[in-house]
C-alpha cells in the first residue's frame, strides 16, 4: 500500500540536511514514489523559510536544491478546511489541516504538540520510529 503522508518540517529537515543520520532513508522514500507525500502551500513556504536559518550555513543554492529533493515529489494540496482537532501549538496547525484537507493516512513528526491530538484525528499521527515500522513491517536496515 502507498501511504498517503505529511511530514513535520523537521522530519523533513532531517532527512535532507544529515544524509547519514536516521531519518535520510526517508528521501529515497518520497523520491521513490514509495508514498505520496503531501504538500500545502503553507508547509513548503514553512520548509523555505527553516532552511534560510542561519545555524544551517546554506547557501541559497543548497536551499534550492534541498527544496528541489522533497517539493516535486509531493502531490500538493489546497487546504479546504481545518483540521477539527486544534494543535497545542498554534504554529502546528498546518500539518494537521494539511493532512485532513488532504485525506492523508499518516501525519509523521517528532514534535511532542503534533504528536498529542494522536488517536483523535481521521489519519494515524507517529514518530518517524513508528512510521518506518509502519512501511518495513518491522524490519530492520532500510
């Protein structure tokens, strides 16, 4: 099954910019078409502007081509309504209008505000820890 997915900014983050860390399967795995990735406006301006942040020492042609490793392979979504259940952190609300608006299957993300309303929502909210459990089966080394 392809899952349908919204992906935290610093999910995203992470698996662009620390090619070697835990998270960087997760490119192969957007660019593969191993999931429909969903994108809004909102969340790729959001993307755009985390990775200008100083503490990353991108240059404007790196940001470029990071965007250019996770936006075109996204199916984007126009945000009809929002999300029923309210996020803690009202800077969060995107990626569950998002992933309402864009009958996603999972909302992937680190972030303890979006991982809170887990269970209340139409879609599943998990850690990349479950999300990868989710695609491998359990499995091991991807």
């Amino acid at each position: 099954m392809k899952w349908r997915v919204v992906f935290d900014t610093n999910v995203v983050i992470s698996a662009l910019l620390f090619g070697k860390g835990r998270l960087s399967w997760l490119v192969g795995h957007w660019q593969g078409g191993l999931c429909e990735a969903l994108v809004s406006r909102a969340t790729a301006m959001e993307l755009m502007r985390i990775l200008a942040y100083p503490k990353f020492r991108l240059t404007p042609g790196e940001q470029r081509e990071a965007l250019a490793n996770h936006i075109p392979c996204c199916e984007p979504v126009e945000i009809a309504e929002t999300c029923p259940v309210p996020c803690r952190d009202a800077k969060d609300q995107l990626f569950l209008d998002l992933a309402h608006s864009g009958n996603a299957d999972v909302l992937v993300t680190g972030d303890e505000d979006l991982l809170a309303p887990a269970g209340q929502t139409g879609f599943a909210i998990e850690t990349p820890e479950d999300y990868r459990r989710r695609v491998h089966g359990g499995e091991q080394g991807h």
